[in-house]
C-alpha cells in the first residue's frame, strides 16, 4: 500500500509539473546565418556599411538625416534639407554603421533639386553604395529603405515602388519661391519617417534607385518630413538618375545646372495646364528674348498642356517635368493658343 501510494503522488507531479527539476522549454536548433542576396536581410547587410547618419547643427537650429557613400574619396550624398541647418558656420557630424564619426563639410547643394554633397575626409575602408538605374523601375518591384528615423539609426523598412513619375513640391515654407524643390518622384509604401531624408532607396540588388527625400502624412501636407509626422505608407524619393547628374555637378563645380524653358509662369492660373504669362505695361516679356521658349514659338499667354504627351495640369507640374530633364534635352510640348492646340519641339536651355 505504501509503495502503491508513494507511486500515485510521484505520478501526479508528473502530470502536473512535467517532470522532476526545472522547466525546460523546446526551441528549434540554430538556423543557417546567410540570407539570399535578394532578401531584405540580404540587401541589408550590404548596404548598411555604406549608409550613415548626420547630426547637423546651426546657430538657430539643428537636425538629423541619412546619407550614403558615394566613392572611395568621401563624398556623400544627402539631401539639401538635412544639411541646410548648418548654414556657414555649423557643424555637420557623420556616424557610420559601425559607430565610428567624422566631420564632414558642404562640398555642394542645390535647393532646387534639395541634394547635397558632404564630404569627409581621413576615413578608410569606404564602400560606395552602386547606383542604379531609375528609368528601368516599374510599379510593384520591391525596395527596401534604409535611414535614421527620429534618429534611430541603421532603420531598414521594406515596400514596393507605388507610383513612378510623382510631381510633388516641398520647402518654400519662408515665402522664399527659390527654396522650393520640384521632384518628379518615385511614389513608395516602405514606411519613411523624419530622419529617413538622404538616405538611400534601394532595389533588390542592393542597388540605389531613389533618395528618400518626402513623406505624405495625414493632416500634413507633402514636404520634406512633413514636420514630425509619422509615415502613412506614402513616401516619395528623387530619381536616382537626377541624383547622379545633380551629385557629380556638385562634385565637380560645387553648383548644379536647372535645365529651362527660359518662361514666366502665371502661378496663380486656376485653368488646367501651364500657362505663359502676360506682360503689363512696362513688365519684361514673359519669353525670354532668343531663349528656348521664344525659339520654340512660345508666347506670352500661351497655355501648356502636354510635355512628351503627359498631362500637366499646373505650372509648378512643369516645373517639375522639366527639372527631370538635362540642359539640351529636346521636349515635345502641346500647347493651346486662341482656342487652337499646336505642337511646338523645344531644346532645353541652362541656368544655374
């Protein structure tokens, strides 16, 4: 009877607890480390070591964004807005993945465009990051984002290319028309959020498609970050075939060229289209004399409705149309005059 019982109570706890001793619980044994060259932990681990975060400050304000490595000799790209804080005599810091800093300083930036190239100097071992082609994007192909959001450095998010060809504005907050930048943008769903700006958006080969550079939120309307709002899974990046252009002219000469119709836009035409302007008595001509709007047959009051056979529907859509140009690109514009639509051939000019 005693041994019977002693058997029941040791059966009990065996049901109860599941054994004798501490508890133990299952876990699969370790998996292998490595990850396709095309997953996202794959495009990350390659990219990482190429993206780092900048610390800006200025006399009246201070911020933080994303860049990537674009050579051996230091240079970085960002966007403009990021460093823009510095102003002449701030500071700019870099922090790459590996924790190591740098200072870097303005090698060149463009407002227009809102680039920026930093440099730094005394830093081994730099990996580029490989640029891609952004004409060969379609809607639906994967990216992954990589940035500093609210400074939370080394950030990978993962999306598709929503939209291509997006005509969004920011900046100009100040009243300052000169600061605005007009980007004909890639549209994409990897959440972006304040401090993703400058860094890199990448297809599944790891290579460098777009510049995340804006975000749509709700309330807020499409700028550069948005002020602190979070992403609703609208996020827009410039073309990284504009940002190459735009990167080595900044390199080179330290400014970028605008490609121009050499035209003055009535911004506040509440038509559809583009619409030249209208001189006043004694006003300058709205087409500039011998430039490319006046040798294409542009005229003051003309209404420009079609680039390429794409719909513009405002100037500041023109604008951006043409900034995702070259100087000396030829453009086939559909125009509307007295009731009567014409087709005029118009070779870019250059500004800077």
């Amino acid at each position: 009877m005693v041994s019977g019982l002693a058997g029941g109570v040791v059966g009990a706890q065996l049901e109860r607890n599941g054994g004798i001793g501490a508890v133990e619980l299952p876990q699969p044994s370790a998996a292998p480390s490595g990850r396709a060259p095309d997953s996202v932990a794959g495009i990350a681990a390659r990219a990482l070591p190429s993206v780092v975060t900048l610390h800006v400050t200025g006399s009246e304000e201070s911020g933080t964004g994303t860049g990537f490595v674009l050579d051996t000799q230091g240079h970085i790209l960002t966007n403009n807005h990021v460093v823009q804080p510095a102003g002449g005599d701030g500071a700019i810091t870099v922090v790459f993945n590996g924790g190591q800093t740098a200072t870097a300083e303005i090698v060149g930036r463009d407002s227009g465009y809102d680039l920026a190239v930093v440099r730094v100097t005394g830093v081994k071992g730099l990996t580029p990051l490989p640029l891609g082609n952004s004409d060969d994007v379609q809607v639906g192909d994967p990216v992954v984002a990589i940035g500093a959001p609210f400074d939370l450095e080394g950030t990978v998010t993962a999306g598709i290319i929503s939209a291509k060809e997006r005509p969004i504005t920011a900046g100009g907050d100040g009243g300052d028309a000169s600061d605005v930048s007009y980007v004909d943008a890639l549209q994409t769903d990897a959440p972006i959020n304040p401090g993703n700006s400058g860094g890199p958006l990448l297809d599944r080969r790891g290579r460098v498609v777009g510049i995340n550079s804006a975000i749509r939120s709700a309330g807020a309307g499409t700028g550069a970050d948005s002020g602190q709002a979070g992403s609703i899974g609208l996020g827009f990046a410039i073309p990284v075939n504009q940002g190459k252009r735009v990167a080595e002219e900044l390199i080179n000469t330290g400014r970028a060229t605008r490609p121009v119709i050499g035209i003055t836009l009535d911004m506040g035409w509440s038509g559809d289209g583009a619409r030249v302007g209208t001189a006043a008595d004694g006003d300058a001509s709205p087409v500039t004399p011998g430039g490319p709007g006046a040798r294409a047959g542009l005229r003051a009051g003309d209404v420009i409705t079609e680039v390429d056979g794409q719909r513009v529907h405002s100037g500041e859509e023109l604008i951006v149309r043409t900034r995702a140009h070259r100087p000396g690109d030829r453009l086939r514009l559909t125009v509307e005059r007295d009731g009567q639509e014409r087709t005029l051939s118009l070779v870019l000019g250059s500004s800077k």
